[in-house]
C-alpha cells in the first residue's frame, strides 16, 4: 500500500503540473495527458496491478468520505469551521473521475486521452498550471439495458449512441407545415461578435462605423419583413437589447431560452438573427468529454489581414427546397467529425427549437406564420421554401413611402407627395413597376419571385421560392378614394396607414392641388391581408 500511495503521490504531481517539469515532459503540446508520462511516473495499468493504480486510486478517494457531525442545532460559528475543515470533501467526486479517466487510459490502447488536459488559468495570483477534468455522465449499465423508448426532436443519434450503444432508430418522422413559409436570408454576416457593442477603444472608429450601419440595416429589415404584424425575433442574448423595442407588436427573445415555451404560437411573423455557436476552446472540451478522444482544433489564417485566426473551413452544402429544387449555400464547418457533431448538436438544434415556436405544423390556410432566418453561413435541417439575399430584402424606396403612410395606387400621384423619392413621374412609375406594386390588390412582388412578371428578368431577386407576391403591410387595410379638381382628373385610390388618416386630405391637396372629392373606405377594397402573407 505504501508503494501505491507514493506513486500516487507522482501521478498527482505530474497531473496537477508540478513545477518540476514542462508540460512537455507529460502532455502532448495541446495539453492532453500522455500514457507514457503517467507511466513514467510509476502508475500502472490493470493487467499489472490488481485493478490499476487509477483504479485503486479512485476507491482510495472515497475512502476519505467522512460523516460531518453538523445538525441543525448547530451554531453558525460550528457549521463554518466544519466547512473549512471538510472543504475538500467536495472535490472526491472529481478526484474520483481524474483517476478513473487515468486508469482508462492506462489499461486502454490510445497513447492520449481527451478526459484529462492540462490548461493555464489566469487567477488573482496570477497564470497556473491546472488539471481540466473532461468528464462523462454515462446512463446507469441496468437503464442502458433495458428497452427504451426515445423521443426528441432535435437529437442526434450518433450522440445518443454513446450512452445508447444499441439505439435503433425506428421511425424517423418529418411532418408537413404546408402552411409555414420558411426563407432563409444570406449575404450579411451577423456572427454574434460582428454585431455587438464593444468598449471605446475595442475597435477602430471605421470599424465602428462599420459595425454601426450592419446594425443599422438590421433594424430597418426586420421592421419591414415584421410589417406591422405580431412578430418574434430570436437572437443571441448578448444581442437582445439592440433590438428592443425597434417594431411595433413585437416580442424579442433569445437562443437556448426559448424551448417548450407555446405563447409565440400564433405570432404572423418568426424573424431569427444569427445562431448560437461555442467558443472553439469550448467545442474541444465538448467533444473531448463525449468521445474521450484528444480533440485540438487546427489553426487556420484569419480571412482579413489583422483578422484572428479562424478554427471552421467554408464547405459548399447543397439544400433541397420545397418545391424540388436545389440550391448550394456556403456553410462554416468544422474539420473534425466530433468537433462537427457537437457544432450541429448546439448551433442547427437551437435554430430548429427557435423556429418551432410558430408551431407551423398547426398552421392552417386561416394563420398562417412567416419564418426569416437571416443566416449566412449554416445550413439547418429544416424544408425551406426560398433562399434570399439579403439586399434584396433591405427597404427600398417603395418601402419608404409604406413607411409614410399613403402609398397612392397612381405612380404620378406618388412623385408628388414623395418628391424627395422620385423627382419624375417616370421614376415613380418605373419603381413600381420594378417592385410589382399593385395598390388595388394590397400586393407587392415577393422577393422570392423574378424581377418581372413576364419571365425575362436575367436573374431573380432571390435564389429561388414559390410565391410571386406578398401583402404590402397589414396595417395599411383602409383605402382612400380622392378625385382632384380639373377637367379630365379621374378618381383614384391610395392605400393608408390607419394612423395617417386624419391629415390625409391635407397631405393630398398640399401635394396634388384642390381636391374634387375625398372619402375613407373601410368596408371595400383589395382582399383582406394576413390570411395569406404570400399569393
């Protein structure tokens, strides 16, 4: 015994990064423990001592276990001492786990294990050597063995086989949401970083700037995309605030904070921004705790001169939209298989989780729910209906007079009240025509659909998707019909703001001149909007 326990004694000297030595002598370079170093140090594996010096090592751990005489008569100044005392009573669990990952590893065929690495912490005295502990709660061997039933919808499986090692899968189920339409929105990075505040200094004053109009053009799409209706936004939690209180009828929330939760079920709109991604470091120790396996990221180059060094490669996805086509997006992977599994187990999981609070499956033609994942580099495991860019979906002209209230079914009539917009008719009429507005109808084109309705449009304003047009804004159902004064001045209409509706006739004559008659409709007009947010 007094042999095992000295050699107990190097085992944890060399574990716990003793000064006596580099990190070279008993880790390999990325910190993982090394069996040759554990055997340097005289521990040995099971096959030469009884149950293995980690073994043994790990019984001996609880065998300091003691009974603390504490009761709840006990004084304040008792139930300190006694954790002063007994403090180290909370660490045998995780003694335990380092010397039983060192017995696996001494008596296993790999020459490094991911369970035990060595790091260096910054504390209050200073940078230090410790021991990190990559440890695994594996289901009970008498649950594992008995039949069970898993349901999840977002698990996956080649996780599961790892505390499941005989998991069948049998019934992969995918529901139609006939009435969810899913776009996702790509060209704008908006990686949590690249949109976070960060201290004065943090960053150069472009880069600032930079940063500031990203954000900027944020806000302006998501208010139009939530176009007046209930709506909910998902983002990063850091991101939260920048959002708040940006549109109107608008609920904000974020990632990983979102499931189970059923009162978003009948939002018109689900806008999501980004997507949760762990720290490379964090993915390592992940996967390191899943698998066992030493798991180091590889270092790649910055993408920008002055840029960090990156740990993900782009790789070409194809995705296969609803409507039988194929489209190819760039995603940001991993290199590594585990680091993969544990990149779409977080990163495509919480998306899948953010979507599914619009309950689309529920839908029907009476409600149905519009999802913008603004994403630019993640293929998720979800059927889309379109892919678009996103400067097909930032505000436009035509966007800024819905913004203003009337939006007049004559395109000259718009060039008047809107002469900072269009300083010509012709420009007015060319802009509708490009954008497809049809005032009579409560329409625009989608963004989803060719520039022009004949077909010879050479590139379409999104990659592909099944709807021609979409509601111009719920909020603008009223209409106003106003004739102006003069001969040959026929009536027209306009469609309105609710809001706008009281200094509408001052806004039209200051514009167009006198006016031989004005009157609000609100029982007739163009098909009611928000049954369908897509024709």
């Amino acid at each position: 015994m007094a042999d095992l326990i000295e050699r107990l004694k190097m085992g944890i000297a060399l574990a716990q990064g003793a000064q006596v030595c580099g990190v070279a002598n008993y880790a390999r370079e990325d910190g993982y423990l090394t069996k040759s170093a554990l055997l340097e140090a005289g521990l040995l594996p099971g096959d030469k001592f009884e149950e293995g010096s980690g073994g043994a090592a790990a019984k001996l751990e609880w065998r300091r276990k003691l009974e603390v005489d504490l009761t709840p008569e006990s004084s304040e100044e008792t139930a300190q001492a006694r954790v002063k005392e007994f403090r180290f009573l909370g660490q045998l669990g995780k003694r335990a786990a380092m010397w039983r990952a060192v017995e696996e590893l001494l008596s296993g065929p790999d020459d490094a294990t991911g369970r035990l690495r060595i790091v260096m912490k910054n504390t209050k005295d200073g940078a230090v050597l410790c021991l990190r502990i990559n440890g695994r709660r594996d289901i009970h061997e008498r649950i594992a063995g008995l039949p069970v039933i898993v349901l999840d919808a977002t698990l996956h499986l080649e996780i599961l086989k790892y505390f499941f090692p005989r998991i069948e899968v049998a019934l992969d189920l995918k529901v139609m949401a006939p009435h969810e339409h899913i776009t996702q929105v790509i060209g704008l990075p908006v990686g949590k970083s690249s949109l976070s505040k960060l201290e004065l200094g943090k960053r150069s004053t472009a880069e600032e700037k930079r940063v500031g109009n990203k954000r900027e053009r944020l806000l302006k799409t998501v208010r139009k995309l939530a176009a007046g209706r209930r709506t909910l936004l998902i983002t990063n939690k850091e991101l939260e605030e920048q959002f708040d209180e940006t549109v109107p009828n608008m609920e904000i929330a974020h990632f990983n904070a979102v499931e189970g939760i059923d009162r978003w079920r009948d939002v018109e709109c689900l806008v999501t921004i980004g997507r949760p991604l762990p720290a490379p470091e964090a993915i390592e120790h992940m996967a390191a705790a899943l698998t066992g396996k030493p798991i180091a990221l590889r270092s790649l180059p910055p993408k920008r001169p002055g840029g960090r060094p990156q740990s993900m490669i782009e790789q070409e996805q194809a995705v296969r939209l609803k409507n039988g086509t194929s489209v190819t997006l760039t995603a940001r992977v991993f290199e590594q298989p585990e680091a993969e599994l544990i990149r779409r187990a977080v990163t495509e999981a919480a998306i899948v989780q953010a979507v599914g609070r619009a309950r689309g499956v529920n839908r029907s033609a009476a409600n149905p729910v519009e999802i913008w994942m603004i994403l630019s580099d993640t293929v998720v495991p979800l059927a889309l209906d379109a892919v678009a860019e996103f400067a097909d979906l930032e505000p436009n002209k035509i966007d800024d007079m819905i913004e203003r209230g009337i939006v007049p079914a004559f395109s000259a009539d718009a060039a008047k009240l809107y002469p900072d917009l269009w300083p010509t008719s012709q420009a007015a009429r060319k802009a509708y025509s490009r954008d497809g507005l049809d005032v009579e109808r409560n329409r625009r084109r989608s963004v989803t659909a060719p520039d022009k309705d004949d077909g010879t449009a050479a590139r379409p304003r999104s990659v592909t998707g099944p709807y021609k047009y979409r509601f111009i804004r719920e909020s603008h159902t009223p209409l106003i019909r106003y004739q102006p004064k003069g001969p040959g001045q026929k009536s027209r209409i306009a469609l309105i703001d609710g809001a706008s509706i009281a200094g509408a006739r001052a806004r039209v004559e200051a514009a167009l001149g006198e006016l031989a008659s004005f009157e609000v409709l609100t029982g007739e007009g163009p098909a009611q909007p928000g049954l369908l947010g897509f024709v």
